[in-house]
C-alpha cells in the first residue's frame, strides 16, 4: 500500500484523514496506531522518515495529527517539492552524481593521455582545473543531500 514515491503524498492524506476523523488531532487526543486502525507499517515508518516530517507526533504509545505540519506539508507539494511525481526534489542530486562521475572519468581518462603521451604542461593544468571543479560539485552535493534531510524534521524541543 504506498510504497512508491508517486503515492507518497495519497498515503500521507489518507493518513491525515484517518486521524481526523478518530480525533487525534493535539496531544491530549492522541490514540495508539490500533485504536487509529492505521496500517502495520505506520508504526515502522514512524521511526523512519515519516517521524522525522513531524506531521505525525508520537506521544508515547500514541500518536497524532499535527494539522501545521501537515498544511506546510502540503505547501510544499504544491509548489513542487513534494516527494513524487513529475516533481522529483533528488533530481539536482542525481544530475549532480551523475556530472561528478563524468568529471571523474574524464579527469582519469586525460591522466592516463597525459601520461602515455608526454605529460604536457596544458593537460597538467585541464585536469587540475577539472579537479576543483569536480571538488565544487562533490561539495554542491553534499550541501543538497543535507538541506534535503533537514527541511521536514520536527523542531527540537530544546530550541
């Protein structure tokens, strides 16, 4: 049930739905996930990706409905940053993996020239330039993979 990226979104709607209609809507209305009838895979989940969105509060044995996060979360699908469908937020992460590993190959591939050929200065300088370029990017990627793990994590409470 859910299980792709494109059905993301309906299962975390079907879920918000489910606890509104139960009531679990603030802490003091929280209900255990068999009390909710919710799927055996909710509880999983939550102490996977779908606890760190914040959408859904565990309080205990119990959970609910966080109607704040659950409409920023609906934000940001609807202006394209959502987690499925046309609209693939790992995209720029991907096109990123995918330029490092050409970057990478061609800075092997002009070495191995460079070394078989003569060892010219200008190619001396085409691989160094092509290395900080690669280093630009790997750094691009990491900055993305970060900023992507941390925009739906529930705040710290000891902030």
């Amino acid at each position: 049930m859910y299980e792709q990226r494109g059905q993301w979104r309906e299962w975390i709607q079907a879920l918000a739905q489910k606890f509104r209609e139960k009531g679990a809507t603030s802490p003091e209305r929280a209900l255990t996930a068999q009390e909710l009838d919710v799927h055996e895979r909710f509880e999983q989940a939550m102490k996977r990706r779908l606890g760190q969105t914040g959408i859904f509060v565990a309080v205990g044995e119990k959970y609910y409905l966080n109607e704040e996060r659950f409409r920023e979360f609906e934000q940001r699908w609807q202006s394209g940053g959502g987690h499925g469908g046309s609209q693939r937020p790992m995209g720029g992460f991907f096109a990123l993996r995918i330029l490092r590993m050409v970057l990478g190959t061609v800075i092997i591939l002009l070495f191995v020239i460079n070394f078989l050929t003569g060892r010219t200065w200008d190619l001396w300088y085409l691989i160094i330039v092509l290395a900080v370029v690669w280093v630009v990017v790997s750094v691009l990627q990491i900055f993305y993979l970060a900023r992507g793990r941390t925009q739906f994590r529930s705040p710290s409470p000891f902030h």
